[in-house]
C-alpha cells in the first residue's frame, strides 16, 4: 500500500512542479528577463530545464527519504551482491563438507561394522579362553587348600617337635638329677630327691584361725612319712623335718585367707637313708579347676606310612607326654595320667592293622574334672581325617 501512496504522491508533485515551471517559464518569457546575459528565450529554456531537474531531484529525494529498500538497492547494491556470491561460495563449500561428512561416516559406519564383526569374532575365541582361566582358577584354588592343609600339618608338627624338645629338655635335666643321685647313691642310699614333694594336702579355710592348726597338721604328718622313709624301723619320736620360720609364717599369712588351698611341703635337698634331718620349703596355691571332663589335652597326627606297631606306640607315648606337660602347664600337681592300659594296647592293633595310606588324628581327652592334686584320668581316641 505504501508504494502505492508513494507512486501517487510523486505523480501529483510531478504535476504541481510541471505546472509551476511552466508558469514560471511563460512569466519569464513574457517579462522577457535575461540571466546572465543569455537571451529572453534562452533564460526561458534554462528556467525550464532547471525546473525539470529540481522535478527529478525532489522526486529521488522523496523515494530516497521513504524507501530502505531504495536506498539499500542505490547505495549498498554492489556490497550486497559481493556478500550474496560470498554467501553462495560458503554454501557450496558447506554443501562439500557435508558431503565429505556424509562420506566419512558412511566409512566410519563401515568401519564400525567390521570393528563389532572383529568384536564377536574374538568374543567366540575367549569364550574357551575363559573355560580354561575359571578350570585353572578351580585347580589353583584346591592347590592353595590343599597347601594350606600341609602348612598345618607343618605346624603341628613343629609344634609337637617344640613339646618333644622340651621334653628332651626336662629329661636332660631329670639325667643331671640322676647323675647327681648316682653320685649320691656312691655315697650312700638316696631316699627323698631334690624337688620331691613330700606331702599335698588339699584344706579349706573358713575361718583365719584354721591356719595355724592347719599347718602343724601338716608338719605333723609329714614329719611322720619322711621319719618312716629315712629312718625305716624306728619310732617316729623326734622331730627331723626342718622348715624355716619364715616360710612358715609366710604360709601362715596366706592360708588365713578363706578359699580352698593346697599346700605342698617340698625336700629341699637329696637325703640320705640314715640322716638326721630334712630340709623342706612350703608351696601354697589357690585350689582350682585345671582340666574338664571331655577337654582335649592334647593331638597329634599318625601319618598313612605309620603302621608298624613300635611306629604306632611310639606316636601313643609322644600323645600322653604331650597330655601330661599340657596338665603340668595347667598347674596339676598330678605325679602321672591315669589311663586303662588295656583299651590303649587294644587301640593300638586297631591302629596298625588300618588301611594302608590313612591318616589318623590322635587325641587325648580327659575323662572327669580335675583340680590341683586330683589325678588326671584320659582317654586316648583315633579320628580318621
């Protein structure tokens, strides 16, 4: 619509400045005015042609002061047709790049495919590969339980290898004692040992003044039964068992506690048959449990290749000295273990006469509860492994 008001617009001041030329043109050539010299006519005509061109100019002008697009095209025409074949360049060169796009992923879609064919392909070669890893994974696991398995038989037996040198250990010291009784024996007959108890009793004390009595109870007693030993024959009349006041009034301190006691009267020294004293120091303890009925004492392990019988008693005799140090560390004042020789020979065959190749655990276990000086009774028992 506004090109249309423009048109008109333009029509209408081409007319009113037509007619105003012409008007001042015929004016000009009736007042006859010359310009510049030129003639009447001839101012006439240049009048007229200025006319014109004003026309023209005012006519642009007004199109110019209206129309973007009409300055746009008269002034901007030739940078726009730069920027459009710009424009047309880039485009195909996007167009070119798309297209090498296009191409690139059709070759990488290709490639995909042969990577995920490759992919399936090895997927079918490890699945054996695997089969093999988790039946390696399996054999290594049972190697390592089995290792293990061995490991703990190692330990058993470097620690029933432990209990039998501490046993070599005592024994070397037992052999010392002998070798000094045997010197001792030159001299004379050896009644009562170094470190031999003379007398255990077991008492309960309710009330403080029982210790006293108690005690001269005890000296009484085993005064008596060492009399007997060194001076055979003889009245028990006199006094020879030697405690030092001390000791006794030590023992007399600990016993005035209430609670269930044992006390121990100990030679201090090697008699002699025929001497005239003996010289002993007391050993108090707090009376308690040390072994359960049914607690095992002590295991060890009878190897498939051990089948003769001096192999089987052998293994026996290292259990019950095994049995008889656990009591001992437990604090019994048992002098042995108590055990039914029978059923112990009769496990014995059983044991030699087993299948070649079997592997047999050894346990000692303990029949009834036991305190400080009760005798500890055992049963040896055989479980196949």
């Amino acid at each position: 619509m506004s090109g249309w008001l423009l048109i008109l617009a333009l029509l209408l001041l081409g007319g009113v400045l037509s007619t105003l030329g012409d008007r001042l043109g015929s004016k000009v050539g009736k007042a006859r005015l010359s310009l510049l010299g030129m003639r009447p006519r001839r101012t006439a005509v240049v009048i007229t042609v200025l006319t014109g061109s004003l026309i023209s100019a005012i006519s642009l002008g007004l199109m110019l002061l209206v129309s973007d697009r009409l300055r746009t095209g008269l002034f901007e025409l030739d940078q726009l047709e730069r920027r459009l074949r710009e424009g047309r360049e880039a485009l195909q060169r996007s167009q070119s790049e798309l297209t090498a796009a296009e191409l690139g992923r059709q070759q990488a879609r290709s490639q995909l495919s042969m990577v995920e064919a490759q992919a399936a392909s090895l997927r079918k070669e490890l699945a054996p590969l695997l089969q093999q890893r988790r039946l390696l994974e399996q054999e290594r696991d049972q190697l390592s339980r089995e290792i293990d398995a061995k490991d703990a038989d190692i330990q058993r037996n470097r620690q029933e290898l432990a209990r039998l040198n501490n046993r070599i250990g005592a024994s070397a010291k037992e052999l010392q004692q002998l070798e000094t009784n045997l010197i001792a024996l030159r001299r004379g007959d050896v009644v009562i040992s170094s470190g031999q108890p003379l007398e255990i009793a077991k008492v309960r004390i309710e009330k403080p003044e029982q210790a006293k009595l108690v005690i001269e109870a005890l000296l009484r007693q085993t005064n008596t039964n060492v009399f007997q030993r060194v001076l055979p024959g003889q009245t028990p009349n006199r006094q020879i068992l030697l405690v030092a006041r001390s000791d006794i009034t030590k023992l007399e301190g600990i016993l005035s506690k209430r609670g269930d006691w044992v006390v121990s009267l100990i030679s201090a020294a090697n008699v002699l048959k025929g001497e005239r004293q003996v010289v002993a120091f007391p050993d108090v303890r707090r009376n308690r449990q040390v072994v359960k009925a049914g607690e095992q004492l002590a295991t060890t392990v009878l190897e498939g290749d051990e089948r003769s019988a001096e192999q089987v008693r052998s293994r026996l005799n290292v259990l019950l000295a095994s049995a008889y140090n656990a009591v001992q560390r437990a604090g019994s004042l048992a002098s042995g273990l108590q055990f039914d020789a029978a059923s112990v020979n009769q496990l014995s065959n059983a044991l030699s006469n087993r299948p070649a190749g079997q592997v047999v655990q050894l346990q000692a276990v303990s029949l009834r509860n036991g305190d400080l000086v009760d005798p500890v009774a055992v049963e040896l028992r055989a479980v196949p492994r």
